[in-house]
C-alpha cells in the first residue's frame, strides 16, 4: 500500500512532485537540524486520489491518526487539549508556488475549551483570544467560503467601537467578544455553528486545501504558467509556533540575498508581536529586517548563521519564512527565491566565484527569456522617477513606447502614415483593432489580462504592451481616457508606457538602450565595471564554449548583417530577396509581369540582375568569411504589383481615355489574383512558372560572389529554393543553376563553392525528405510556413481571430508561431531529420522560423540534431545562450 503521509524527519528537498515544494523543504530543514516545528506531509496522491474518485484514499486516515500521535508524543500534549492545547496550521504547498490555491489556516485546536488552556499556558488571555478569533477568521474564510471583508468588516467595527486604530490596542475581553461575533457570521452564512471538533477542523481544512487546486483562480494561472493540471497539492500539517505572544515575539520573511540585484546582505522585514499572515496582509507596517539585530539579537545572529547554512546547502539564494516565539527563532518555510532577470545573471556568477556550483551550473540558472528581458529598451530610470505616473497595469508585453494616444485602428494606421508615433489606447482590443496594433508604437488597454487579444497578438508582435490598467476610464468615442487623480489625456497628448514594469506615464519619457545591448553592440566592454555586463559576458562566453548547434541570423540587408554579426551570428541562415524587387525595381517588375515576348521578359530580368548583384555583394562583405545562404523569391508576384481594387477603380473611372498600359497591368493583376495566395503561385512553383526568374537571382549571386573574391574577399554563398515539395521540382531548379554558376564560373575563371538546398516548409517535403535530400546540400526548416500548414491555418489571420480564446481554452498553452509545437511540426522535423541524413549523412540541417529565437525551441532543434539555428539579429544572444545550455 502506498505511503500517504510522510514525518517532516522522512522527506527531503526531493521529493517535490509527492510533497510538495513546501514539504520537501521543510523535510530537508529538519533533516538540516535547523529548527523547524515538528509535523507532516500529506502527498499529492492523496489529493490526486480525492479529486479523482470524490473520497480519501483507503488507510489515509488512519495514517494521519498514527502521524498526529507521533506529533502529540513529541510535543506532550494532545490537539485541542483543554488544559493545554495542542495547535496546528494546515498548509496547502503544490510543486510550484501557486497563487490563487487555498491560503494556510493556523490556530488549528482551538476551541471555547482550549483556549481557556492556551490562555493559561501562556499566562496570557489576550493571546488565545486573539488566536482564536484569527482561527474562525480564516477557517471562515477559506475553508468555509465566507466573504472575508464579513470579518474585517467587524474587526473594524471593534475598533471604531473602542476608538482605536490598531488591531494592538485591543484587549482580551475585545477579542473575546470577537469570538462570538464571529462564530455567528459562521453561522449566519453557512447555517452551521463553527466546528469545535479540533480533528474535524484539520479534516475539514485538509479538503478545502485539496479542493483548492480547482479554484478558477488556480486553474487561471497554471494555464498561464504552463504548469501541468494534474500535479495536485500536498497539504502540511506543522505544530503552531506563535509570534503573537508579546514584543518578544514576531514574524518575519527574508532573502539570503536581494532578489533585485543579487547582492549580498541582509533583506527582508519584520513584525513584532503578529502571526505570518499580518506581515502579507500589511495590516500593520513591518520594518527592516535589519532591526532586528537590535530587537532580539540572539535570534538574529542564528538566523544569519541559518541563512548561510541555507545558501551553501541549496547552493542558491533561498527566502525564508520564520517565526520567533518568546526569544526562540523557528523556520517556517524555505525555498529557492524568484529573482529578477539581472539578478539571476548576477547571482549565478557570485556563487561561481564562491565555489559553489560551476559554469556549467551557472549558465543552466539563467535563461534566454531573462537575457531577452535585459535587453529590451528602457526608460531612462532618473527620467522615469520624475514624471508623471498615470497609473500601473499589467505587464503584457516588454519594451518602452512613446507615443500621442489615439483611440481608434483607423487614427492609428493614419497617424503611422504621416510618421508620428502613436500609442493605441482602448478597453479591449478585438480583431478589428490589428492594423492599429501594426501602426502603433505601443498598445495600451484598460480590460483583460495577460492572455486577452491585445496581450497575445502584441507579444506576438512583439509590440510593447501595458493591459488591463483597470484605473483607467476609456472612452472611445469621445477620444480620451481619465487617469486617477482627474487626470484626463485625450487624442494626441503623448504618453509613454513600460512593457516591463506595467506602469503608464503622461508626456515623454526618454528611451534608451540596455547596457547589455551596449555591450553586444560593442559600446560597452566587459571590463568596464558594470557587474550586470560582466556576468552576462561571462555566461555567454560558457554558453559559447558548450553549445553545439550554431546560431545565424535571418538578416535581408548589410547593415542588418553586420548587427546580427556583433551579436555574435556565425552567419545568415535567411537572407530573403524581397526587398530586392521593391522600390524603383516594382517598374522592372511590372515590365516582367507585361512581357510578351521572350525579348521583353529578358531585358527586364537583365536590368533587375546587376541591381540585386550589388545587394548581394554588400550582405557577402557584411558577413565575409561565414555562410550566407540566400532564399529566391518566395512570395505571390502580385504582391509586387499595384492593389486590384485600386487599380480596378483607376481603370474605370477613367473609361475610354484608360492608360492602355493600366489596362493591361489590370488584366496581369486579375489574373495573378488568388483566392489563397499563401498556398497559391509563389515559391519553387513562381521559379519554375517564370522562366529566368529564378536564374536572374542565381546569376546575381555567382557574379557577387566573384566579383567579393576578386576583391580579396571570402564569399560562401548558399542558395536556398523555398516551398519545395517534391524532389522533382527542386531538381529543375538546381540542375538549371548549376549551369548558372558553371557558366559564371568559367566566364570570370573564378570559382566560388556555392551550396543548393531547399527549404523544408510544405508538410510533403519533410514525408519525403529522403527523396528530397538527393537534390539538395542542405535543408533549413521554414517552421513558419510549416506550422501554418501543419495546422491548416494562416497566421496573419488566426492570431488576431482566435487565438487568445484558443489560450484561454487551453488548446495550447502558447502559441504554435511562438514555440514550436513539438508534436506535430515537431514529429515532422524529427522525420524530415532522420531521413535526409540516411540519404546524405554531410546533409546541413538548420531552421529559420521564427521559432529559432525562441528558447523552447532552440532546445527542441539542439535535440532533433540540427547544425544551427537562425533568428532576427536582435535574438541571436538569446539564441546563442539556449543552445549552450541545450548541450548543457
Ligand atoms: P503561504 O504559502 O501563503 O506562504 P504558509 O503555509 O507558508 O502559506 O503560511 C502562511 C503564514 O503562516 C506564513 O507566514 C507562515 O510562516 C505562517 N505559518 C504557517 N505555519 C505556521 C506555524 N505552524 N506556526 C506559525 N506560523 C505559521
Ligand atoms: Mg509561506
Ligand atoms: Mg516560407
């Protein structure tokens, strides 16, 4: 039979997933020797177990008479009893810390007869009074469902009453009345007299704990958390140490290092004569932690030498939760303290410098996103704290954005069109609202949360954004938002808003980069002193050393080459050539599309080549001596032409006088028109419909690559056909460029070793990889393309559509264009892998989807045995640091 409930003396830190993180840790302080309050676990099966079949599992009960014995025995004296009671807090502690799950209940015991013996014990009535009062208060509160702000609301009254403001100033014969008020709130609410059965009360909060995994609040945030739905919690039960018994005694909270910048010291605070849940709730204000030393500095002395102890056995910084009864210091609760994203970086190097984990440990404590984090621009800081806050929302999607506010999609698009940056303001924001979102500098909205439309699709966009500022009153129609204080901002006042923090300021607050940005672009050096920039090189140096993949960036142009290279890219892994047909080059486009003769069509597709050949020269100077592989056209030709509609009304309105060219440009753009241009003529199959097209571009690339080694020059191109799916068509291509570069190569009598490969895009490339490996030197998984047709639906579409309901459902716990979906795209990966290497063993293998920026799925390809992976220049530092802890 399975063991239900473990003495904190038989767990460990562990045995997280059946304990619990709180039990594991309070089993290993104890283990520690460190002064720990004796109790026991209940597992997570149990709770698995209860909310699976609706009752305990058989034995559990009796395994926690045998455990509440055992606890009875080494305390001498029973739960609840009269003359001298036993108490105990029931606490829920899942494997994460979890918000929004049922909070603790202390005092567990207590009854109109014991606390006559508590009192007693203590030499104190107004302590037991006020414990039990704070029993049925809580008890009420979370095990029994009644509206706190009952209770609160007659504490007030108590004071009011008295004509005190401070629950201090209450006496015992106040606290005991108290008692009473409460004990019929209880009954008033729920029908039935408080329970006094001190067993039946630790019953009753064991199920409340177990039944809060389902709490909507809980479920809400595991969603967002990704954190599974099927862990179930743990429920300890620990012996009441009490910090409300006098001025000696208190309660208090702390980091063995501030969680904010990593540095050593001492941090946290302090409340003397209260319970645990007064220093959360704030009821009173606690002071320093600091202040101690002078209040009771015996305790305090022990707790340092705890806090080490803590720091050198997690070998991480720890915070803590304790208790000091009577001038004896009790630990409630430790664990492994969240931290920010600088801190992370920094703490990770102080205890590689203490001896206490090693690099590899080091850079696995710190993750791509906090690195994202650092380096997103910022406001800056002296700035910031002199302007004018307007109010603080959400944190939905990082970044600093300055803009005039608007109010509309339509204002927004029509702002950005005459250059000046807007911030889109609304409630919500819905699919109507995208082109204003694509316009706008920043999204700013009053309703929802970090998986509401305007959250979702920014982040995807990876637009600043600032949600659910809830002080906010918008109203649309009338353009203009009332921030608290009356202060009212209409369309065109400028705001500035902080993805980061959350918080929204009126008028301008300067911008500027990240010094870790600095210090990736070259501006500032490891050496100069600022301690975040040297961990950030530090790890980063490590993660380089140990990755195995490669990182390249997709970068379209030199400048955006030469950034991706001070980032660190060891080369391009998508260099796309749309852009190289935009402009002035859209005349020579049109004339292509119009040709009616061979002759025509030629000299269009000549007097394009020496144009893209210059473009391409420049991005193989950029990137001199590192793969650069180029992908050909790629998108529906129509895209380059005038819009139909537009056209279509020119063409009309000006009837018989109609510009015959117009005309025909007309008939081009109508029967180009498609219904679904993503799975339409572009691609390999525009390549092979267009004759030259393709061949214009390839002879662009051969003749820069001359034209860069006759300057001295190290050019390694690699030529990329997009939206390949099925070897046939990638053999046409190729068999035509290779004539390409062998007639450049014999005509320049230079040669310069070119790659061909393709991209694996189409579903059907990758279920025919092997095929398709014959023909090509290299694959690069276009995970885009890939998931939008894995899925069977278009991103530009689906993100604005549905998405943020699709995460609300939980379909997916992210979004599929963010990181990459394992099991579908994923499984095709692993095919297309595994069969284009038993074809071509040398095969280079590679992934330029967004997905390459992102750490899951760096983590993912480092593991399906790609060679590199590519991502925007601005992610290649996060990219590099994944992959090297991927081959951590
Ligand atoms: P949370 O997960 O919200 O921190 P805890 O179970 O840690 O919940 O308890 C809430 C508060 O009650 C904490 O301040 C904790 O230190 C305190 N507490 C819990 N158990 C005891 C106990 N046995 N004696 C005294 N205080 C306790
Ligand atoms: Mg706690
Ligand atoms: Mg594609």
């Amino acid at each position: 039979m399975p063991k239900f409930v473990y003495d904190f003396t038989e767990g460990n830190k562990d045995l997280k997933d059946l304990l619990g993180g709180k039990g594991a840790n309070l089993a290993e302080m104890t283990n520690l020797g460190l002064p720990v309050p004796p109790g026991f676990t209940i597992t997570t099966e149990s709770c698995r177990h209860y909310l699976e079949h609706g009752t305990l599992p058989e034995g559990l009960e009796t395994e926690i008479d045998e455990h509440l014995a055992a606890l009875e025995g080494a305390m001498g004296r029973k739960l609840g009893q009269p003359d001298d009671p036993l108490l105990v807090s029931v606490r829920s502690g899942a494997k994460f810390s979890m918000p929004g799950m049922m909070e603790t209940v202390l005092n567990i015991g207590l009854n109109d007869e014991s606390v006559a013996g508590l009192a007693a014990q203590a030499g104190d009535e107004r302590f037991a009074w006020d414990s039990y009062r704070r029993l049925i208060q809580m008890f009420g509160k979370t095990v029994l469902d009644i509206d706190g702000d009952r209770f609160e609301d007659a504490l007030e009254e108590a004071k009011r009453a008295k004509g005190v403001r401070e629950d201090v100033e209450l006496e015992a014969a106040d606290f005991r009345a108290l008692v009473g008020t409460f004990k019929n709130i209880v009954k008033h609410e729920t029908g039935d007299d408080f329970p006094t059965d001190p067993r039946e009360q630790m019953r009753m909060a064991m199920l409340a704990v177990f039944q809060s995994w389902n709490a909507p609040r809980a479920i809400l945030y595991r969603r967002q958390e990704r954190i599974p739905v099927d862990l179930g919690t743990a429920v300890n039960v620990c012996a009441m140490v009490f910090g409300n018994l006098g001025m000696d005694s208190g309660t208090g909270v702390a980091f063995t290092r501030d969680p904010a910048s990593g540095h050593q010291g001492v941090y946290g605070d302090y409340l003397q004569n209260a319970q645990g849940e007064d220093v959360v709730a704030g009821i009173r204000n606690t002071v320093p932690l600091t202040e101690l030393e002078r209040i009771d500095k015996r305790s305090y002395d022990q707790l340092l030498d705890i806090m080490e102890t803590l720091e050198n056995h997690y070998r991480d910084m720890c915070d803590i939760e304790f208790t000091i009864e009577r001038g004896k210091l009790w630990m409630l609760q430790t664990r492994v303290g969240k931290r920010t994203a600088a801190a992370a970086f920094r703490i990770a190097c102080q205890l590689l410098d203490q001896g206490l984990i090693d690099a590899d440990e080091a850079a696995s404590r710190v993750t791509g996103d906090q690195l994202a984090q650092l380096m997103f621009p910022r406001f800056d800081t002296s700035a910031a704290e002199g302007a004018r806050k307007l109010t603080k929302g959400m944190n939905a999607s990082p970044g600093a954005a300055v803009g005039r506010a608007v109010f509309s999609s339509e204002a927004a698009v029509a702002a950005a069109e005459r250059g000046e940056d807007v911030i889109l303001v609304r409630r919500e924001t819905n699919p109507d609202d995208l082109a204003g979102m694509v316009a706008a500098r920043g999204v700013l909205t009053s309703r929802g949360g970090k998986t509401s439309h305007a959250a979702v699709v920014a982040r995807g966009m990876g637009k600043t954004c600032v949600c659910g500022a809830e002080e906010l009153e918008v109203d649309v129609k009338a353009g203009r938002f009332t921030a608290p204080g009356d202060v009212v901002v209409s369309e065109g006042d400028v705001i500035s808003i902080d993805g980061t923090s959350g918080l929204v300021y009126l008028g301008e607050v300067p911008v500027q980069d990240s010094p870790v940005v600095q210090y990736f672009e070259g501006r500032l050096a490891a050496s100069d002193g600022d301690e975040l920039v040297t961990a950030v090189d530090r790890v980063m140096a490590h993660a380089d050393a140990r990755a195995r993949m490669l990182v390249r960036a997709n970068a379209d142009t030199p400048e955006d080459a030469a950034r991706a290279r001070r980032f660190g890219a060891q080369g391009i892994g998508l260099c796309r050539t749309e852009h190289m047909f935009l402009g002035d080059r859209r005349q020579l486009v049109e004339k292509l599309i119009l040709a009616e003769t061979d002759e025509e069509r030629f000299a269009a597709l000549d007097a394009l080549e020496p144009l893209q050949r210059a473009d391409f020269e420049g991005i193989f100077e950029a990137m001199d001596g590192l793969p650069v592989t180029i992908r050909l056209i790629d998108p529906p030709l129509h895209e380059f032409l005038p819009d139909l509609t537009e056209l279509s009304v020119k063409v009309a309105l000006a009837g018989a006088d109609a510009d015959p060219q117009d005309r025909r440009l007309l008939e081009a753009v109508t029967r180009l028109h498609e219904q679904n241009p993503m799975l339409g003529l572009r691609g390999v199959r525009l390549g092979l419909a267009i004759p030259g097209l393709f061949m214009m571009q390839v002879k662009a690339i051969a003749e820069a690559a001359v034209a860069r080694k006759e300057a001295g020059g190290d050019p390694r191109p690699e030529i990329m056909i997009p939206l390949v799916g099925a070897v046939q068509e990638l053999e046409a291509v190729r068999e035509e460029a290779e004539g390409v570069l062998r007639h450049v190569a014999e005509s320049t009598g230079v040669a310069v070793h070119t790659l061909v490969g393709t991209m694996i895009e189409v579903p059907r490339a990758a279920l025919t990889a092997g095929q398709i490996a014959e023909s090509a030197e290299f694959f690069s998984f276009g995970t885009n393309d890939l998931t939008q047709m894995t899925w069977g639906f278009s991103r530009d579409d689906v993100e604005a559509a549905f998405f943020s309901r699709y995460l609300e459902l939980g379909i997916f716990g992210v979004s599929p264009f963010e990181t990459l979906d394992r099991d579908g795209v994923g499984r095709l990966v692993r095919i297309a892998v595994e069969e284009g290497r038993a074809t071509r063993p040398d095969l280079k293998l590679g992934i330029c989807g967004e997905h390459g920026g992102d750490p899951d799925s760096v983590h993912f390809c480092h593991e399906a045995g790609l060679d590199y992976v590519s991502c925007s220049p601005f992610r290649v530092p996060v990219a590099r640091l994944e992959a090297g802890r991927a081959a951590i």
